[in-house]
C-alpha cells in the first residue's frame, strides 16, 4: 500500500489557524464504520450518540511549553529548538530548523541565560535531531520561562496566550507531550459532567506526544515507515476497567489516537489482560491492523498522507474515511488540530 494513496485534496481555509470561539462547539461527524452511513451534529449531541454502557479512555498527557528559541553564539542568528524527550543529565532529543548549519559544538544561548551545546548528531534517527546538552538543570520551570506552545506548522502563526489554555485539555496533568493529543480538545468540563450523569464511565492513560505521532510519512511504501518510541503508563484502575469490559463485550471508546495506540500496545493477548505500568511503543497501526481493544473511536480530522490518517482507515475502512472526508470537505468542516471532531461508531 502507497503513501500517496492516503492523499486527499484540502482547501486552506478549512486548516483551522484557530480554535473555535468557545471550547466545545465544534461540529461533529459521525460515522457508522459497518455501513459506511455518514451523519452530521453538533459536539453537545456526542452524550445521546454514545452507548450508554461505553468505556470513554482519554489521554491525560500535558503539553510541554517545548519550542525555545535560543542565539547562536557565533552569528547572533536566533535558532529554533523543539525539545522532544530527556535523556539524562541535562542532554535532551531536539528537532533543530536550519539543521545543517546546527553543527556539533555549536553554542545557544536561551532567554534565561542558561547555555547549551550541541553535542552529538544522531543521523541515523534523521538529519533535524540534534542531541543537546545544558550547563544547568533543565526542569518544567525552564520551560514555562524559555518555551512556546508548540503549534504545528499548518497553523501559519506564532503562539499566542490564547493558546496556553486553548492548545491544552482541560483534563490534562501529566506534563510530557511535544504537541496536543488533540481529540480531547472538544471536551468541557461541562460535558465531562454530562456523560458522568449519562452513566458513561470515564479512564485514563498517558502517551507522551512525540515524532511517533506527528512525524510525517516519508517513505513511498507504508510498510517502510519506521514509527519512533513514546512512552506511556496505565494505572491499575485503568487496566482493571479495560480488562473487565473486554470479558463482557463492552464499548470501549477511544477519545484520540493516542489513547488507540496505547490500548493496542500494552494490551496482552495471550492472558487477555491489559497490564498496569509504563512501557514505549512504536506500533503502526495502517489497514489490514487487527484491533484488539478499541471498537469506537473519537478523533479529529487528520492530515493527508500521515500514520493518523492510516489509523482511522484501519479502524473503519480507507474508502469509507475518505468518503467521509470528502463529505467533511463539502460540508466546510475545519480540520486538523484546532478542527471539528469525527465519531467512529
């Protein structure tokens, strides 16, 4: 299967550069992935459309104030850094723009005064990521000082205040992710009452947003993509709900294709359990994927040719998603992450 198949035409005006006027009132589609039935709502119908006996998993992961700016100490040129995981020791995973000028030895100086090095290019992991070193000890703190929010390149603007809250769920509390596990965007506190009041029981896990989510396809045959490691964790409660609700056939409801990649992965199919615990994943999930958890979803509308976009194929069927995004396109739905939301039933 080609990359380019999962391609599809989108005008500019209906990439979101902002989110809505107030947080919840998005539109929402729905579509029934047995029979291809596409329907049109609103976010505040979402509690009439699930089962009532369904098992909502959401993401709680917080986004990291993760894109600094720093000066090269050479040419006084600002240089922009978008940290991705620690590795120990003041050292940190970064993508680097302009990376061929970012060259081992190079020094960057950051707002508060602290300094870092460029000590080691990985090219084996691809020519952008640099690993950095700081003379100092680099904590969430550092961040909220020096840091943006880090918007992804579709959205043509710097970051504004606006997005420290709008760019983050409300639930979200363990602080890790590099972008927005964006489905759970649409949810209020509001809402998350509302389905509470329905008898929809709510769970938790945590995937660090990283390159495995939004780092693009490049290679032509999708096979030949090589998802990178992130890391998650599931509580006991967690893994006793989801556990419970696979023996008795019960509805469970991804909120984001995160919390899918998760449950997929940390799942055992030989005990039927899921486990508690942390653990990393790399898992592609593309059509022809057998899921072995997750049986409704709730996710945005993806970009073209990306490892999202292959997910929600497999979950449903590739022709019935792109007849559905042809009809979102018609619609004038807003897509990707500051987007209106998708149901997957």
């Amino acid at each position: 299967m080609l990359t380019k198949d999962f391609y599809f035409d989108l005008p500019e005006e209906l990439i979101a550069q902002h989110p809505s006027n107030i947080r919840g009132e998005d539109k929402l589609m729905v579509l029934e992935k047995n029979t291809g039935k596409v329907t049109h709502h609103m976010m505040n119908e979402l509690p009439e459309l699930i089962p009532e006996d369904a098992l909502m998993i959401f993401n709680d992961s917080k986004v990291r104030r993760s894109r600094v700016y720093g000066i090269k100490e050479t040419t006084g040129r600002e240089c922009e850094f978008l940290f991705i995981q620690p590795l120990g020791e003041n050292k940190w995973k970064a993508m680097v723009k302009n990376a061929k000028k970012q060259r081992v030895g190079c020094k960057y100086q950051f707002p508060d005064g602290s300094i870092a090095s460029i000590i080691k290019n990985p090219a084996d992991e691809g020519t952008e990521f640099r690993t950095i070193e700081f003379n100092c000890n680099i904590t969430e703190e550092w961040f909220e000082v020096n840091g943006h929010i880090p918007l992804p390149p579709y959205i043509r603007r710097q970051d504004t205040q606006e997005d420290s809250s709008r760019y983050q769920n409300i639930y979200a509390k363990e602080t890790g992710s590099a972008a927005c596990p964006t489905a759970g965007l649409h949810f209020t506190k509001k809402m998350l009452e509302t389905l509470e009041t329905k008898g929809i029981q709510k769970a938790w896990v945590t995937l660090h947003v990283g390159l495995g989510t939004f780092l693009p396809v490049r290679a032509e045959q999708i096979k030949d993509h090589k998802m990178h490691y992130e890391s998650y964790s599931i509580t006991s409660e967690t893994a006793k709900l989801v556990t419970e609700a696979k023996k008795i056939n019960r509805p469970i409801l991804a909120v984001g294709t995160t919390s899918v990649r998760t449950l997929e992965s940390a799942w055992d199919e030989e005990k039927q359990i899921l486990p508690s615990g942390t653990g990393n994943t790399n898992i592609f999930i593309y059509p022809g994927y057998k899921f072995k958890v997750v049986n409704k979803l709730f996710t945005n509308f993806h970009t073209p040719e990306s490892t999202l976009l292959m997910l929600v194929s497999a979950f449903a069927g590739k022709e019935k998603i792109m007849n559905a995004y042809t009809q979102a396109v018609e619609n004038r739905y807003r897509f990707f992450s500051y987007g209106d939301a998708m149901l997957l039933l």
